[in-house]
C-alpha cells in the first residue's frame, strides 16, 4: 500500500489543505465549523481522511453561478 495522503487514514493540516486546495485558514475554519474531524495525537492534529472526503463530496454538489 503506498503513503500518498489518498491512502493515509489521517492526514496533516497542509496534507489536508493540499488535498482540498484551499489554504491553512480555511482549513481551520472547517474543523471549527465542524466540517473536519481532527484527531489529537499529542501535540498534533491529525485531519481524518473520510471527513476530508465528506467535505469534497459536498462541494461537488454546490452550484456556481456565473
């Protein structure tokens, strides 16, 4: 099995937002907001991979109006 973030249960904040291509903030803004499930392994957070998924499921289904 490779180690790409695809394949990781838990990701960094920068995996995270990489994988989501939005930035640092935005990503903080979605685990306060509830979005993101964060995973507390000492000192660091860890994003979970279905929440990540959950997120990018969503917005597929928003509209945009040009």
């Amino acid at each position: 099995m490779s180690n790409t973030p695809e394949n990781k249960l838990l990701v960094t904040i920068m995996e995270a937002a990489a994988l989501l291509s939005v930035g640092r903030s935005t990503i903080y803004n979605l685990i306060n907001e509830g979005d993101l499930a964060v995973v507390k392994i000492g000192c660091s957070a860890r994003i979970t991979m279905a929440s990540i998924r959950a997120v990018a499921g969503e917005r597929d289904t928003v509209q945009v109006v040009a």
